[in-house]
C-alpha cells in the first residue's frame, strides 16, 4: 500500500535503482487518501514523480471517485492530456500509451543516434 511520504519516496527509488522511467501503480495499491485531493496526497505524489522525469500510471477504474469529486474528475482528465500522470483502465491501455514513445525510441535507434540528447530520458 502506498500511504505515506516514505512509501513514495520507496516506490520512486526503487525505480531509479532498476532505470525505469514509467511506475504502473494499480488502484488497489493507493491509500483511498490518493483520491481526496484536499489530503494534498496526490499532489505531493505526482510533484515528486515529475521532480525525477519519471511517469506514473495509476491503472484500474477511478470512476467511483470521480463521481464521488469534480476536482478529481478534472485531475484525471488533465492528468491524462500530459505526459507524465496517467489514468488508464488496465495495462493494455498503458501500452497504447507508450506506443508511440517505444516507436520512437527505436527509430532513434536504427538511425544510430546513441547521444544522450537521443535518449529517451537518459535511458539507452
């Protein structure tokens, strides 16, 4: 469960240590304090994820909490048109998302630009 500031900076971590750049996080594994945007939870969450360019996609149906809040709703939705917090159903959709990103990055490689510039956020 992923509730507390230590828990982020873990999940955040342990991303860095294995170079992944998207964390999938599913419904299930935040604390309901995630979707109540007056706990400021999501926030200091997303702000941290962003802070280290990495992406995180919260994967599961939110729509019980969207209609539970308007704020939230618009979160979603404004979450969703960037390219760092995302809200998607289930890990197909994810990968839809990424998609585009991975076709990217082999183009890059076949045309053998190895710089970091070339690189997808660093990563080779």
């Amino acid at each position: 469960m992923i509730a507390t500031s230590n828990d982020t900076s873990d999940l955040i971590g342990n991303a860095w240590m294995t170079h992944a750049d998207v964390i999938a996080v599913p419904v299930e594994r935040l604390d309901p304090a995630f979707f109540r945007l007056s706990t400021l939870f999501a926030g200091d969450l997303t702000q941290k994820v962003v802070n280290y360019h990495l992406r995180l996609a919260v994967i599961g149906d939110v729509t019980a909490w969207e209609r539970e809040s308007d704020a939230f709703r618009d979160f979603v939705w404004e979450s969703n048109r960037g390219n760092h917090i995302w809200f998607v159903p289930d890990e197909a959709a994810l990968d839809a998302k990424l998609a585009p990103r991975r076709a990217a990055h082999r183009l890059r490689s076949q045309l053998g630009d190895h710089t970091p510039g070339g690189q997808l956020d660093g990563q080779g």
